[in-house]
C-alpha cells in the first residue's frame, strides 16, 4: 500500500506542473519595435581651458527625441510592462564626480579623453492604455551599468506604446592637458521589458544610442623661458641687510604667447579661457620674505634675489596673480613686466649669483 500511494504521489506532482505550464505562458507580456540607433549630435569640437574647474560643464545637454511610440507592448492578466536603459559597454569606469542637472544627480563616467567624463540620463514613457498605471514621461534618471527604469501594472489585457528618451553631455573631470578626440560610441541601450529593475530590457529588442566624435582642445599659452643677466657686483656695493644691487635693475619680460580667443558656450565652461593667473615660485625656497635664495654649488653668500613689479613694487612670490588686460574673446599675446636686484640678507661673500624659479600658469 505504501508503494502505490508513493506512486500516486509522484503523479498528481506532474499532472500539476503540465497544468501550470501553459497557464503561465499566457501571462507573459509582448512587445514589438526596437533594432534602432539614434544619434545624440554633440558639438564636433569643444575647447577647454585647461584648468577649468573639475565638475564644469563642458556641453549643453543633447537629448534624443522625446518618442513616445519606440514600442508597442500587449499585457496579458496579471503582467507588467515598461522600458529600461543601461550605459553602453565603452562606458564602465566613474570618475569619481558627479554633475546635478533638475536635481537629479548624474555620475560621470570616463570616456577616452583624460580630463573629459560624460554623464548620461535616461527617462520612460508609458501611455495609460499600455497599463492602468501608465502616467506619461517618468523622471530623469542617472544611468549605470545596470539596467534602470520603469514599469507598471498588471492591467488585463491592455495594449499601448512605450517610449525612451535618453540624454547625455560632457563634464570636465581633471586636467585636461593633451586633448584627443572621443570617437563616436555607443552611451546607452534601452527596450522594454516586463518588469522592474534587476530585470532587463528583452534583449532582442534594443535601441542604441550614439553619440558623433568630439574633439577635445585644452586652451593655453605659449610660456618662452626667461634668462636674466644679473650682472657683476662687488660685496662693497651691498654695505648693509637690505641693501639692493645699485644700478638699473635686471628686465624680467614674462611673455604669454598665442593666448587663444573664442566665443564663451552659453551655460557651460567651454569655448574661451575666461581668466589667466600666475605664480613664480623660487626653486630653493626664499632666505627672507619674496627674496629668492641662491642655487648652485659654490655660491656667494648673504644675498638673494628680489623681484619688483612695473610700478616699483616688490612682487610676492608664490602667490596666484591674476593677468591685467587679457581679452578672452581675442587672445593674443601679453608681457609680465618684472625686474630683478640682489637683495643683502647677511654677511657677503664672493661667488657665483645664480638662481632659478618656477612659472605656473592657470588658466580658468
């Protein structure tokens, strides 16, 4: 008897699996459309100064068109139905910012060019006759490299059309020194799918997103080395702490060269270096305040270097002045007028009165 029901058992369990089989397939959702690629036009050259705030904005925002019938999708009973999106495959690494546009807070993801991220942005439409819980253009959302989006249902029997919108723009992520070109890839991929993220989009179905090739140009100046004569001294012109070299002073010309212009991007950091700053730094330090001490073995003793500005003032070192006079639309080219003396610190002694400083220019 324990042999037969055991048997009886086993059968009733495959008599229901045969009969759950069916009943569920005509639950499923189906969805034609798709096999599409749409192209975001972004501008084919983008000009960047080259140390413009990590975070800028480099693009306007470039969306695909707000379609709203990319697909037609069929709920049976008790299904759901949406649209979802993922970054495409070039786009992997973040780069460690983040870009707020309409509050929504957008990851930028590296792209080929060093410096330069972009941010891509998804939304969903589903039509009210697609399932009863279908409200139009749902909100912008950061894509990933999961899949994002939305559904709804279940709704008995509906039908109607879903859509996707995707849009991206281009961030600046850190110094942008060489430039290059970001080829034409692929930022995303969208279809439908019958259920809420982690699901996928039906994979047969996708549409893919293409952005055109940017070049990417950083914007500086030419920066010529300057030697400077000092001239020759003796320690009896120097008779106490303080005293600077007699004579006419040293010319220091500090030119900037084919300093580009351009057109500043409506709403963005792009197109024109909007200001120039300078330091001059002194390689082996100062031996008092903004006088430079001396390089090289042998070396005079108890003297530095001192630099003065065109009206005669003593010119701070290793403090950002900002350069008077550029034009951001023209460019050009521009001179830091300068001079230099000896300045006594000390007990003199002979020798050679070399120095050297450092000149970082940045342009915002």
């Amino acid at each position: 008897m324990g042999h037969f029901n055991l048997i009886t058992q086993l059968r009733r369990w495959t008599l229901v699996l045969l009969l759950l089989a069916p009943f569920a397939g005509a639950w499923a959702t189906t969805c034609t459309g798709g096999n599409q690629t749409f192209t975001l036009s972004l501008p084919s050259t983008v000009s960047v100064a080259r140390d413009a705030p990590v975070g800028s904005l480099l693009t306007n925002w470039v969306s695909s068109a707000k379609a709203t019938n990319l697909f037609n999708c069929t709920l049976a009973q008790a299904d759901s139905v949406g649209s979802l999106a993922t970054l495409g495959p070039s786009l992997s690494v973040s780069s460690g910012t983040t870009y707020v546009n309409g509050g929504v807070t957008y990851t930028v993801w590296n792209t080929s060019v060093p410096g330069i991220g972009i941010a891509v942005g998804a939304s969903v439409y589903i039509s009210s006759s697609a399932c009863t819980a279908g409200r139009g253009w749902y909100p912008w959302l950061s894509l990933d490299s999961r899949w994002g989006g939305w559904n709804c249902g279940p709704s008995a029997g509906t039908s109607g059309p879903i859509g996707t919108q995707i849009q991206v723009a281009l961030v600046k992520t850190g110094p942008v020194t060489a430039g290059g070109t970001i080829s034409g890839i692929t930022v995303a991929q969208a279809g439908p799918s019958n259920g809420q993220p982690p699901s996928v989009a039906f994979s047969g179905q996708l549409n893919s997103y293409v952005i055109t090739p940017v070049a990417i140009v950083p914007m500086t100046c030419t920066t010529p080395d300057v030697n400077v004569p000092m001239g020759t001294f003796k320690t009896a012109d120097f008779p106490a702490i303080g005293s600077l070299s007699p004579g006419q002073a040293a010319p220091v010309n500090i030119q900037l060269l084919n300093c580009p212009g351009g057109a500043a991007v409506s709403g963005t950091q792009a197109g024109q270096i909007h200001s120039i700053q300078y330091r001059i730094d002194p390689t082996a330090g100062t031996l008092a305040t903004n006088v430079a001490a001396l390089t090289g073995t042998p070396s005079a003793t108890g003297v530095g270097i001192q630099l003065f500005t065109a009206s005669g003032g003593v010119f701070p070192l290793s403090t950002l002045q900002t350069l008077s006079g550029y034009n951001s639309a023209t460019g050009g080219n521009y001179t830091i007028p300068l001079t230099a003396r000896y300045y006594r610190t000390g007990p003199v002694t002979a020798g050679p009165a070399d120095t050297a400083m450092t000149l970082t220019i940045s342009y915002q």
